[in-house]
C-alpha cells in the first residue's frame, strides 16, 4: 500500500487494504503499522488511462478506518483517532461522489465510538459537533460550511493534523474541474475565512497551504490545484488579499513574511516546469505578489518572471510580457508612485518590452535573452543562468 504506484498495481494495493482491515482484533498484531498503511492508502491519486484510480484504494483505506476506530486504544493513543479522524474529514471534502459517499457513510457508522471516545477530551467538543452535522446531511455544501468552521471559528481547538488533512481536501476539491463541488468549497472557504477570521488567522492559514504545497512538490496535481486557488484567491477576493497585504508589511522576518515566502516557493515551482497551464498560474500569482510593495518579494517575483520571459513555450512568454507590461504602466500611472526604480528607468523597460517580439518563432533565443538582460540591467537585477540541463522543446510543437 505505501510502496511506490509503479512497484504493485492497483488493484493488488487496494486487495492489500481490503485485507488489512480485517487484521484489526487479531492478537500479537502490531496495530500502528496496519493503521500507518491504511492512513498512507488515503493519501493516494494514482492516475492512469482510466482516470483516477487511487480512488479506489482510498474507498478501500477508508472501510479499513471503520475497524481501526474500534480497536485501536484511544487512552494510548490520541493522536492516531486524530489521524483517523483526519483521513476522513479530508476525503468529506473530495471531489468525487463516490469517494465522498463512502467517507459520509465510515463517519455516520463510526459516530458512536467516537463521541464515547473523544467526549472525555475538552478538546474535541467542537470537532465532536461538527462530525455530529456532517454525519446527518449528505448535501456537499452543508459539508463544506460545517468542516470550514474547524479552520475559522474553531480553529483554535482543532488538532494540527485534522487542520492540515482539512486544508488539502479543501485544495484537492477547490482545484478540480468542474462546477460541483468545486465552486461550493471554494466559496464556503473564503467566505469562512472573510467572516470568521482575524488578519493573524488568514495568515496562519495561507501558511499552512504554503507549508503543504512545498512539502507536497512531487504531487503535481496537487502543486496545480494550490497554484489554482492562490491564483484566484489573489485576483478575485480583495478583502483576503487586503489582509495578506498588511501582515506581510509588518513582517520583516523573510523566513515568516508570507509574501516573501510564497514568492520563493514559486520560483522553485517554475524551474524545469514544462506545463503551460501551471507556469500561467505562476505567473499571475507572481505578478499580483508585486502589489504587495514588500522590497525583497518584489526583488524575487521579478528574478523569476525575467526567467520565465525567455521561456521554451511561447505562450508562457507571451503571457509573462503582457503582465509585466501592464504591472509597470500602472508603476509609471500611479499617483501614488513609491517604487524603488525612477520613472525614466520604468519607461525603459516598458519600451523594451514592447520593442521585442517575445512569443516569436523566428527570433533566437540569444536575441530574446539580450533584450531580457537589458530589462535586467534597467532593474538592477543579475540576468538569471539558462539551464544547460533542461529537456529542450521544440518551440513548433508548443
């Protein structure tokens, strides 16, 4: 079940997890490993050419869950009810219906044992309850507005790990195509946080999704369903990004500054991406991050849009020079002009960048990285190193 997608197939993973959950009530077992294997199962998005098959280890983990809740000591150890609690809280908030079926049906069946369980904690009243109301609806939205209340007005007493379970199950449902569920999530998480939260807990909260994506780099589906939400969440919420805004001016420590934090996580996200659509949703939040008037993020956005601009794929440095041009004439046609580069320097850059052809197929690279190294030299900014160890691409089959 933990082994690598390519060693077994799928369908030997989820007979594994079938299997396992019968294990639980055998004597001289050791319980902590099967429930770290059916934990791990949860936490699987195998794809291949018929969709989404880690789904069905996922449903396999979560029935295995239900036996794990009545034999696995909750006075030895609450951490792993809390681990429990948290693989079917984050697959509450999946995108599927079959998945989210299975999760509402684990809760509703396992409801007894863990009100007699975690009613002895203070802590867990306020989990307790909203366990209670999902267990009793199977509408998505109602949820979604139940499970958003353990980030906001809850969040205080909710465990760490249910947090973080909460806020990937939030971003895999956010992310996915569609209307349904994703609008739902995406609405009740935002609103939740607009309503029920300080500027401190915004913040702590974006932390969180920032620590998950980086910590999660290898999950592309998961890397492109954050970059989706931060993208919209930067373009289309002003309150939040109002928020966002004020903690990262008042926080001058790089290492804890959000702004500062996030801009550096993309630039590792961008090197040696090849996919089109991630690398425009970088770009956008990278542009939107310069808004922010935070000297060194500002310094780190432009680094790697400067990079991206001489990108293989054509329409990713199409797109880059569209945004930077228009982030520098609202510099130039700001009132309120407090840039650290002058108004002639600005002018500069914008004619440069309109001067050059940049989604061109006849212009080399060389030419296109000269004109980019002026605009760097106009910036003060060192022009970034092409990567010699790059898959090439063929600029006609972009």
């Amino acid at each position: 079940i933990v082994a690598d997608s390519a060693s077994f197939s799928i369908e030997a993973r989820v007979n594994c997890a079938a299997a396992l959950s019968f294990e639980f009530g055998q004597n001289g077992l050791d319980y902590s490993r099967i429930l770290h294997a059916l934990v791990s199962g949860c936490d699987d998005y195998t794809t291949d050419e018929r969709g989404d098959v880690g789904s069905w280890l996922r449903i396999a983990s979560l029935r295995g869950l239900l036996h794990a809740i009545y034999f696995v000591a909750f006075e030895k150890s609450v951490s792993d009810y809390f681990s429990i609690c948290a693989c079917i809280i984050r697959q509450l908030c999946e995108r599927l219906d079959s998945v989210r079926t299975v999760a509402l049906s684990v809760l509703s069946k396992s409801m007894p044992e863990l009100n007699a369980k975690l009613q002895t904690n203070p802590q867990c009243e306020n989990l307790l309850q909203v366990l209670t109301k999902c267990s009793q609806t199977s509408s998505a939205s109602s949820v979604y507005q139940n499970l958003s209340c353990l980030l906001t007005s809850h969040c205080e007493t909710t465990p760490l790990v249910i947090q973080e379970s909460l806020i990937l199950g939030f971003i895999a449902s956010i992310g996915s195509l569609g209307k349904y569920p994703s609008e739902i999530a995406y609405e009740c998480l935002t609103q939740s946080l607009i309503q029920n939260t300080t500027e401190v807990q915004v913040h702590s909260v974006f932390h969180s999704i920032l620590d998950l994506h980086m910590n999660r780099s290898g999950n592309l589906r998961l890397v492109s369903c954050t970059l989706r939400f931060l993208e919209r969440v930067l373009t289309e919420e002003p309150v939040l990004v109002s928020m966002l805004r004020k903690q990262s001016t008042f926080d001058l420590n790089n290492d804890t500054n959000w702004a500062m934090k996030c801009a550096m996580s993309l630039r590792n996200d961008a090197k040696g991406c090849r996919d089109a659509v991630r690398l425009e949703s970088i770009i956008r939040i990278l542009c939107e991050l310069l808004l922010f008037r935070h000297q060194q993020c500002t310094q780190h956005c432009l680094e790697t849009l400067l990079l991206l601009i001489v990108h293989p794929i054509l329409k990713v440095r199409r797109i880059c020079a569209e945004l930077l041009y228009v982030y520098f004439s609202e510099q130039l046609y700001n009132d309120e002009h407090n840039s650290s580069y002058d108004l002639d320097q600005v002018e500069h850059v914008m004619q440069l960048i309109l001067d050059t052809e940049w989604d061109s197929k006849s212009i080399p690279m060389p030419k296109l990285r000269q004109s980019r190294n002026a605009i760097c030299a106009l910036l003060s900014i060192l022009p970034p190193k092409p990567n010699t160890h790059r898959s090439s691409i063929r600029q006609h089959d972009v």
